[in-house]
C-alpha cells in the first residue's frame, strides 16, 4: 500500500502535562507514518513534563523540545497559541504539506494520521481536518460532539496551502473556530473525521467547571462576532441541556460580560460578515457550513 504523505509535522503546546504527554509520545511514535519533525512546546511547566519531553528527543530523532518560561499563570485563549507560535517559529523542517496541531493528552491508533492523510487525498479542497475525541464517564465511552465543519483545535491537521490562504491563526479565544470559518469563507471544506477517534484523557472544558465552560463559550461567540440573534437562539436550545436554565444565562453572561468589558474582537470585517450571514441562514433554515 502506497503511503498518502510523510511530509508533515506537528505541534504541541503543553503546561503540566506529565501524567498523559507520555502516553501521546507513545501513540506517536507507534504511528505507521511518524511525522518528518514534531516540536513539543514546554510551556512554563512546573511539573515532570519538560523532562520527559528531553528523555522522549533522545529516544527519538524527530521530537523537537522548546521550553518556555513560565509566566507564572494559564493565560487562557492567546496562551496556547502563543506556544504553538513559538514552537511553530522553532520548526526545522520547512518543506511540510501538512502540519498538525496536537495536544498533549491525547492516545490515538497507529495507523491515525496514515488514515487522516487518505482523507486528504481523496479531498483536495480538504483544507483543515482532524479525529474525533471521546472520552470515559463511569466506565461508558462519551463522544465529544460538533458541528461537522468544525474540528476540535487540539487535532487539527491542516494543509499547506490553507495554512498559507487563511494567514495562520487568530491569537486569542475561538481561534479554533476563527481559522474554520475563514478555510470557508475561502472555498475551502473543514471536517472531523467521525471513524477517526482519539481518547481525550482530560474531557473538553473539565478545567472550567461547567459554568465557567460556558461562560468562556459565550465570550468566544462575542470575540469572533457571532450574531447576537443567533447567540440568543443558542441559549434558547441550551436550556434542554444540562445544567438546565443555568447553562443558557452562563452563555449570555458571557457574551455581554464580554461586551461590556470591550474584550478584543477578531479584527477582521470581512469574517465576521461571513459568518452571521451563514448563522442567519441557518436559523432560517437554509443550507450553511453546518449543513
């Protein structure tokens, strides 16, 4: 069987992560197509982790270590993102079609990205892709749903020329969301892959608490200018979910906390426009980046 690529790399921002970085490393170093160059950015830890990033660089030619310093809190939203600039600015080899964002709790099958890159493959206009995490609750197997358009910013394979074409990230909250909503606004397909699946050792939004989860959700609707119609829909649909009422006031309060603070938008007219006129079609029913 012809291999799709070899020629991507990775990136890997983490901060105290020593109890499941070495289980990704494992799952890694396991793939059937390992990576030309993968840079594990140390960002700040005051645990074990820059460690075993140094033991995993001599076991393995292609890992890359970069430590940062620490700024002696999480800073969230830019943060993650500042460390994959500083690891992205750190990459060796530059002659990659494909790079992928990755985080640092995560266990995936051998053959993952082999199978991501067949994707791409059959895909040209596939500008961004990536698995699909899950994870455990009491011994039962949770997929972490989303829109099919979107996927979750610590898988995120992109291509090359998508890279290039949306200018690389937004530093700053909803940069997982800003870089897909650009990808189609320039004609390009985003996607999760729903058979490719990750074990995502520290679920999605457990460092918040539930209401400080959607209260950042709420936030991040407002930074990349999501439609207040169309949070307001929102909030009406949370309130089937748990945490019932107070899920839907956490979202808003959010979004107009937000607001009211002048919390640093996108700063970028023409996505903005984009993307409330496809949240407007969407609450009208017509066909939208969320089909």
């Amino acid at each position: 069987m012809n291999r799709p690529t070899s020629r991507y790399v990775v990136i890997t921002p983490v901060r105290d992560e020593e109890q499941y970085l070495p289980l990704s490393i494992e799952s890694m170093a396991n793939q059937t197509v390992l990576p030309q160059e993968w840079v594990i950015v140390n960002d700040g830890s005051k645990d074990r982790t820059g460690e075993i990033i140094n033991a995993a660089a001599k076991r393995h030619p292609w890992i890359h270590p970069l430590h940062r310093e620490d700024r002696g809190y999480r800073k969230w939203g830019a943060g993650i993102i500042e460390a994959f600039y500083d690891g992205f600015r750190a990459l060796h080899y530059q002659d990659w079609e494909f790079m992928c964002k990755l985080d640092g709790d995560l266990s995936f099958p051998r053959e993952y990205f082999e199978s991501a890159f067949c994707r791409f493959n059959e895909n040209p206009r596939l500008g961004i892709g990536g698995g699909t995490l899950y994870h455990h609750e009491n011994g039962t197997k949770v997929i972490e749903t989303t829109p099919r358009f979107h996927v979750r910013g610590g898988t995120k394979i992109f291509r090359r020329k998508c890279w290039d074409d949306i200018g690389g990230l937004w530093v700053g909250p909803g940069s997982d969301t800003v870089d897909e909503v650009k990808a189609n606004m320039l004609q390009w397909t985003t996607m999760s892959f729903a058979d490719l699946e990750l074990l995502h050792h520290r679920p999605t939004g457990v460092s918040f608490g539930a209401w400080g989860g959607l209260v950042k959700d709420g936030t991040i609707d407002y930074v990349y200018g999501s439609h207040p119609l169309f949070l307001f829909a929102k909030s009406l649909v949370r309130i089937t979910r748990r945490p019932y009422l107070i899920g839907s006031i956490a979202l808003v309060y959010g979004y107009v906390k937000a607001y009211f603070k002048r919390v640093p938008r996108v700063d970028d007219a023409e996505l903005i426009e984009y993307l409330r006129s496809q949240q407007i079609a969407r609450l009208l029913g017509r066909e939208t980046i969320w089909k």
